[in-house]
C-alpha cells in the first residue's frame, strides 16, 4: 500500500530565509502601532485639536523633510562598519517612539511640527536600515518574494491597528491613546531586533575606503538608471500618500449628503481601511507571483494603470456621495500597492553593489520622503480651496506621464551599458 505523501511547505516560501520572517514578525508588531494613527491622525488634528487641514498637511510634510536627513544618514549608517544595519535600526525604532509619544501630547501646531520632525527623522533612519537586512539575506530570485513577504507583514499589522484604533475611538473617543499604542509598539520592535536579528553586513565585501560616505553617495548618484527611477518613485509615493494623508479627510469633511452631513462616520473609515488592507493582505502574495514573471518596469506600468482606475473611483465617491464606490476604491488602490513596493525596491537592489545597497535604499527611502511632503502639502491646500473633484481626476491623468518615464527607464535598463 502505498504511504501518503504529507503537504509539503511550498517551495518557493522554505527559499526565504528564516532571519527575514523574523524581521518580519517585528515589522507586523510595529505597524499594529502605525495602524493605531496613520489613518485617524489628519481627522485628529483637524476635528479636534482645531488647526486647518493646510496646516495638518504640512505639519505632516515637515515629518518627511525631516526624513531625509534621517534617510541620507540612516543610508551611510547602514553601511558603516561601525554601525551597520542592526544598530541603525535599533537607533530609528528608539527615536519613532519618542516622536509618537510627543505627537500624543499635541495641542498646537508648534508641537505637531515637533513631533512629526522627530517621527519623520527616525522613519528616515529606519527604512535604509530594515530593506537592507532583507536585501542582504536574499538572492535575485527570491529578493522580490522576500521584500512582497514583510510587506505583508506590514499590512497585516497595520489592518490590525487600524480595526483595534476603530474600537478604541467608538468606545473612548481618545484619539490620544492611539499615539501613545504606537510608542509602545515600536519599543516591542526594538526588544525584536535587540534579541532576534543578526548583524546581516559583510564587512569582508567593502571597498578599502570605508568612510568616505561621499564617495559613495556621488557615485549613486551618478547611475543613471537609477535617477531615472527616482523620479517616477516619487511619482508612485505621492499617490500612495493621498491615501494616509489626505483621503480619510476627504471621506469625513468632504463627501455628504445633499443635506451637507457626511456620510462617513470615524467608524466608517476605520472599517473602510480595514477592508482595504484585507484586500492587500490577500492579494499580496498572489500578485507577487503573478507579476513575478514580468520584468520590474512592466510590473510598475501594471501599478500606474491600476492608481489611475482608483483615482478615478475616489472621484466617482465624491460626485455621487456612494459608500460602495469608496469600497471598490479602496479595494483597487490596495491591489495598486502590493503592485508596486516590492518591485520598486528589488528594483533598486539589484542596481546597487553590496557595498553600496544602504545609500541605494536610502535614496529609494528618500522618493518616500519627497512623496510624502508633495502629498499631504498639495493636498491640504486642495482641500482647503474646494477643488477636491478635479484633483482626483487630474491625478489620475498623470499615470500617463509616469507610464512614459517607466518606458524610458525599460529601455535604459535594456541596454548593455
């Protein structure tokens, strides 16, 4: 008789290394935090500490000027014999958790400023850092399966954060208490690194000249192929900063009945947003396998085609004040996510040489930081003037201009030199 064979554990999961699932559980247990606030922040700061939605997005674009300092540092720290990649994360983790608790003492504008430049600043060193570890540990044909793993990770924290937030404000209505989870849960990922993660840099691989960090940064810069992606990168964060930034106070403020009442309760949102990480949750992985065949600029003209589809939606959300178009909305949005971040930095990892992979994802890291001062500055001030309607439309247009530049850059990529 012959023995049944027992499920094995697919194949292409066992390739991935072990160290990378347990940065992983640290990135889940931090963004339980980041889920408590990302989305619920601007409506905090708007409803109820009072200051205008101008002055929330470029509160929160400060964070991100502050970030890229915190990038072009955590980029020559990552690299650096001396510090590496596991003390740099352990350096950003300790300072994101002063930056949330000052945020939870915010009354004013000044000390929102404070505290978005110290949270921008520490998000700048951790993002060189954490991609780095996951590069390190990788091969080519795993990189993009490994990178789409801890965005997994990511995304199901932050779903997590998000529904356990929704209770929280339903039952308490303290906006400040979720700031304050958020501390906690980057002190949690620090315990991770600090117990779990090896020091994942080879000093062996490293050019005799290890501190000249300039040296290192000019020549980044001057691959051409990876200034190309710079710009459509920054391109692709914007998008993805309307989402946190700025479209769960259109939802609340700006999309009401014919009576002038909104149509989205702070419970709405959060059950929105859940089910738009659901969606992310469940598509990750299998997107990930299907765009894997595809080149990394293809996979990115998919991402660009699925943002303009979104767009579009959010603008029908408002036109016709519909809660099931925001849902479907959301839903392609998510899909337009787990298509774009794990190309965008396998993307970049293949174009950096091991000795330089911290400065490439710091400067990959600094796209995320320039997208994120765009977004939410621009799209306070769109709020604020009341052109919401056509600044769906017009993002939505602009995919056009991004799939152009991604053709470019395919054709760059293609050539020998």
């Amino acid at each position: 008789m012959k023995l049944l064979r027992k499920p094995s554990f697919p194949k292409w999961l066992s390739a991935i290394h072990p160290q990378v699932w347990i940065l992983a559980i640290g990135r889940f247990l931090s963004e339980i935090g980041t889920g408590f606030t990302l989305f619920f922040a601007p409506i905090f700061f708007v409803n109820q500490v009072g200051l205008s939605a101008t002055q929330v997005g470029f509160a929160l674009g400060s964070g991100s000027v502050a970030g890229v300092f915190g990038r072009i540092l955590g980029g020559s720290l990552t690299d650096s014999p001396q510090y590496g990649r596991r003390r740099t994360l352990l350096l950003s983790t300790a300072i994101a958790s002063i930056g949330s608790l000052v945020l939870s003492l915010t009354h004013d504008f000044n000390t929102l400023i404070a505290g978005n430049l110290i949270y921008g600043f520490a998000i700048g060193l951790y993002w060189p850092s954490t991609e780095a570890v996951v590069a390190d540990l990788t091969v080519k044909s795993t990189r993009r399966l490994s990178f789409a793993i801890t965005r997994l990770a990511d995304n199901l924290g932050m779903g997590m954060g998000i529904v356990l937030a929704g209770i929280i404000i339903g039952t308490t209505n303290n906006y400040r208490l979720l700031f304050t989870a958020d501390a906690i849960s980057f002190l949690v990922f620090f315990v991770v690194i600090w117990i779990a993660i090896s020091e994942t840099l080879v000093v062996e691989d490293r050019k005799p000249e290890k501190r000249e960090y300039l040296r290192a940064w000019i020549a980044a810069l001057q691959n051409r192929k990876l200034r190309i992606f710079v710009v459509v990168n920054i391109v692709f964060t914007t998008y993805i900063s309307q989402l946190h930034s700025i479209l769960p106070l259109y939802f609340k403020n700006y999309v009401n009945t014919t009576g002038g009442k909104s149509i989205f309760s702070e419970t709405d949102i959060s059950a929105l947003f859940a089910c738009h990480l659901v969606v992310a949750i469940l598509a990750q992985l299998p997107v990930a396998r299907i765009l894997n065949r595809f080149s990394h600029t293809q996979a990115l003209t998919v991402s660009a085609l699925v943002w303009a589809v979104g767009f579009g939606l959010v603008w029908q959300t408002g036109t016709s004040a519909s809660k099931e178009i925001a849902i479907i909305a959301l839903g392609v949005f998510a899909i337009a996510i787990v298509s774009y971040t794990p190309y965008a930095v396998a993307l970049v990892s293949d174009l950096a040489p091991p000795s330089q992979r911290g400065v490439y994802l710091s400067i990959n890291s600094l796209c995320w930081a320039c997208g994120y001062f765009i977004g939410p500055s621009l799209g306070g001030w769109v709020l604020d003037a009341g052109i919401v309607n056509t600044y769906w439309i017009c993002l939505a247009a602009s995919v056009v201009v991004t799939i152009m530049i991604l053709q470019y850059l395919q054709t760059v990529l293609s050539r020998k030199c």
